[in-house]
C-alpha cells in the first residue's frame, strides 16, 4: 500500500514533467518527449517540435553528419520564450545552461519518424559556465 504522502505528490505532479535532483556538479539530464517539461531549479524546458532533423540515416552514405534542432519553450528568470535547440550546443539561460544532447531514434532511410516517436535527452545546469557536451545520437539500427 502506498503512503499517504507520496500517493498525494502523485497527485499533485503535473502531467508531462521531469524533474531530477541535479548532480553535485549542479547538473541534470532528463529525457522528454514533445510537449514534456524539463525542470531544475526554476529552468524549464519543453521541446514543442522538432525543426530540423538532418542525421545521416542509416543506410545512407552521406557527405554531412547533419545535425537536430527543436523549437522548445523556455522558461528562467527572464520570463518564457522560445528558442531553437541544436544537438550538442548549450544555450545560455539566465540561471544556467540548457544542452540537447541527444535525439532518438536515429534515422533509418526509407522509415520517416513520427513526431511523437521522438525523445530527447536535455541537460540542465545551475552552472556560471558552459558544460562540456558530449552530444551523442542513437546508434543506428
């Protein structure tokens, strides 16, 4: 049987949030989907779609790796926007840094990926500097 208490903040957890506590480097990774939150201490990201994505699908030889980008609605302590998201690129928040370091699955040539079939791996940090990303892509089919 589960506690009083948690079956309460089960209650009261909006729907299409992630929350994490961070890392001791003051750092977190979250994996969303399309209109899921990410949050850590007061940065709010939600991917809303998807406006690039030029992998190389596997299958194919290409000349460019390519790259992904989301439009994500951003919010920090200079209000909410949105702003474009490129894989492996931190972006500067007031409060922090937001990175996509991950977009799965990766392509497959002849298979085009439905929106909702998509999840992102964000990382969110309270530091003053850039993180080091390692932006990674899902290892081809």
């Amino acid at each position: 049987m589960m506690p009083r208490f948690a079956f309460a903040l089960l209650l009261i957890t909006p729907a299409g949030c992630v929350t994490a506590a961070p890392d001791p480097d003051g750092s977190v990774t979250l994996q969303v989907r399309l209109n899921e939150t990410a949050r850590l201490s007061g940065l709010e990201v939600t991917p809303i779609s998807v406006t690039e994505d030029s992998r190389c699908p596997s299958g194919v030889q290409c000349i460019q790796a390519g790259t992904v980008r989301l439009a994500a609605r951003v919010s920090d302590r200079a209000g909410g926007r949105t702003l474009a998201l490129t894989l492996g690129v931190p972006i500067r928040l007031q409060g922090g840094w937001t990175s996509l370091v991950q977009a799965c699955p990766y392509p497959v040539h002849g298979s085009p990926i439905r929106p909702g079939d998509y999840r992102f791996t964000l990382m969110l940090t309270t530091a003053e500097s850039p993180p080091l990303v390692d932006a990674g892509g899902c290892a081809p089919s």
